[in-house]
C-alpha cells in the first residue's frame, strides 16, 4: 500500500510538471506565441510607435519568419532606419557612425546625454517573505562590513534582532526599536515590506513598511540607533508595492490597493500621479530616455504602452490586442485540461478548459492506459489507480503514470 500511495505522490509531480510544460509546445501555432515576439518602442522623430512582430512566408515548401517593422497606421518601416528614428535610445551607435544628430525635436542633446539617460526597470511584484533581514547602519559604507548582529525578523508582536553566533534573541536591541516603532505608532505586525534596489539606498534610506492598519513607515538605523519615520501615504491610500529603480529621477514608483501609481522622488517630498491605466492583474515594465517614460502593461488579452514626459504628461498610447489562436491549431483546448502560467506580477494562475473539450479526451486517453496496464499483467488495483488519475488528468496524468514506474 505504501508503494502505491508514494506511486500516485510521484505520478501527481510529474502531472504537475507536466501541465507548465506541455503547453509550451503548441508551437504549431504561430499566433499562441505570437505575443512573446511582439515589441514596441517609441520614436521621438515619427511621434509614433514602431510595433515589430513576426512575420510568415514560404519559400521551397518550408515556412520562414521574418521580423517586421510597422508604425501604428501600418506603415512599414526599414529596420536599417530604426535606430535613426529612435535616436534617443541609440546615442552610443549613432555617435560611433557619426550619425547622431544635433538636435532632437528642436532641442540640443549630446550623444552623453542621451546615453547616460537611457534606463530599464521592471515593476515586480512584492518579494517574498524570507524571514531574515539585513539592517544596514547607514554609515555602514566607513568600514565596508556588513554587522551580523544587524539581522532582524518581523513577529506579531514587532521586531527582534538575531545574534548569529548564539542563535537568540538580542533583547537589548529588539526592546530599543520596538519601543521606537510604538512611539511612532506602528501598530504591529508587519504587512508589506519593501527596500531600495541598491546598497547605498538601503544605507540611507532602510525599508519601507506598512503596519497592520495600512500605514507607511521608513524603517533604518544610524550608529546603532532606531530611526522610525512615519511617511504620508498617496491620497491617503494603503500601498499594494513600491518598486524602486536605481536613477536619479525618482526613488520609486508606488502602487496603491486600487491600482493607480505614483511617482516618489528622492527627497520623499511628496507623491505625483502617473496617468497611466490600473496596474492591477498586470506585469509592467518601464523604459526611459531623456525625454520621456515608456511604460509596457501587460495583461491576459492585450497590452497597453504608455509614453509620458518627464513632467509627468501623457504623450501617447497605444493598446494592442492578443491574437486570437487560429480554430484549425485549437486541438490543444481538447487535449489540456489545465494550463498553469506565471508571470511577474499577477503570480501563478491556473486555467481550466472547456470540460466538453477535455473529457471525451481524458476518457479515450484512460482507456488505452486500462488497456496498455492490463496488457502488461499489473493488477487490478494498479489498472485502476492510474486509469482514474488519467480520466481526472488527461495527457497530464498518463505522462505521469508511465513515467513513473511501479
């Protein structure tokens, strides 16, 4: 019995592998994938965005892709005069050609300038809870070493520090930020917690966190000491993520429960509105030169790009859909009952098909498992076992019943 029941743990594994898996190969269809090679740049000189994508011939009997290259009317364009379109995110090329221009649109920019400007940033979702966390000593940078006895862990009750050497609670230390946070009115535990992307602002800066009731501190320590400064919330909304970028335009992008986004500078004096669409249920991304923001929002059925100047300004959008997959390629909503997918910000997601696709697939798929375990002389109880995990499982469950042998 034992052997059987570890048999079905095993089988229920490879199920699971199975279905991130063998979706994936559905390749035959050219518009299930067709997203994945889809981009978008924005081209100061053409107002416009330059959408490429792939595209199919045939030549010889054998089907080949090409990339095209099309502003949103449908224009094509030549990809040789791609990056003379989009100077700003192509200095250093341009400048090596000698090709860069004097002025973009109308203003005098250095090849420097623009180069130096150019940024990618994507906007995950919160980072896991891994428990321990390092409080750096914002004049940490004096002596280059990071303090072990600076390790620290949130609770129900607030803060305690580790000492490594011992495994124990530094009481001393856990009572002085403690006694900090509840002078500031952090109501413990804990909720969301957020640091800068790199050491020198997690030095000076420490985290962010909200308390229990939704409220946004900055947490941090000099020379040993607690710093606890409450921080005014955007439009007095509770923070779903701060994402921070390494740049010197801002601090970090906020995103409140509600969806709508902020920009916070570093100087933390005050929060600006990005006119941009719902975060929520998307992966975004941000791109930036010295003109503008780009800003890709990725959902299941579409994506937006959103270009914004460095005053915060919309200056264009464009929204494209996901193809529709082709009705002669839909085998794969017959033969997957489930597909599991993952992204950065709405996490795993599991799909479930059309059960009168799936089921009449499942039943013939258990039936030739029936036939093939009693073809091979495995007992009842086998026979059942994995015909059962089939006839639930499809495809899934029979790559995991013959992978794994009894």
């Amino acid at each position: 019995m034992t052997h059987k029941i570890l048999h079905i743990i095993a089988v229920l594994f490879t199920a699971l592998a199975a279905a991130l898996i063998l979706p994936r190969f559905c390749k035959n269809n050219r518009s299930y994938f067709s997203h994945l090679y889809s981009e978008a740049v924005y081209s100061e000189i053409l107002q416009d965005f330059i959408l490429s994508h792939y595209e199919y011939t045939r030549e010889n009997g054998q089907i080949k892709a090409f990339t095209a290259y099309r502003d949103t009317r449908g224009n094509a364009i030549d990809y040789k005069a791609l990056d003379s379109l989009c100077p700003l995110n192509n200095a250093a090329q341009l400048a090596f050609e000698n090709r860069f221009p004097d002025t973009v649109c109308g203003q005098e920019v250095t090849p420097r300038e623009a180069e130096e400007a150019v940024f990618r940033h994507r906007i995950s979702a919160p980072s896991l809870d891994y428990g321990l966390y390092d409080l750096i000593d914002r004049y940490s940078y004096r002596s280059q070493k990071f303090n072990t006895q600076d390790l620290m862990r949130f609770t129900q009750e607030g803060i305690e520090f580790i000492l490594p050497e011992s495994n124990r609670i530094d009481t001393v230390k856990s009572g002085l930020f403690n006694r900090a946070l509840a002078q500031n009115d952090f109501v413990p535990p804990m909720t969301r917690i957020w640091s800068p992307a790199n050491r020198t602002d997690l030095e000076q800066q420490g985290f962010f966190l909200n308390d229990s009731k939704g409220n946004l501190f900055r947490l941090s320590m000099s020379e040993g000491a607690p710093v606890v400064e409450p921080l005014n919330r955007p439009d007095d909304k509770e923070i779903l993520l701060m994402s921070f970028c390494d740049e010197e335009d801002f601090l970090a992008i906020a995103v409140t429960t509600d969806g709508d986004s902020y920009l916070l500078p570093r100087d933390r004096s005050g929060y600006s509105r990005l006119p941009l669409p719902s975060f929520l249920g998307k992966s975004v991304s941000l791109s930036g030169n010295l003109f503008y923001y780009f800003f890709t929002l990725e959902s299941d059925d579409s994506t937006q790009y959103v270009v914004i100047d460095k005053s915060l300004r919309p200056v264009n959008r464009y929204t494209t859909k996901q193809v529709t997959p082709e009705p002669a390629f839909d085998f794969s909503a017959y033969l997957f009952p489930v597909r599991i997918t993952q992204s950065a910000y709405t996490g795993i997601k599991v799909r479930i098909g059309d059960p009168a696709k799936f089921l009449f697939v499942n039943l013939l798929l258990a039936l030739l498992t029936f036939c093939i375990r009693r073809q091979q002389k495995y007992s009842v109880e086998v026979q059942l076992i994995d015909t059962l995990i089939v006839a639930l499982l499809g495809i899934y469950g029979m790559a995991g019943a013959f992978a794994i042998p009894y």
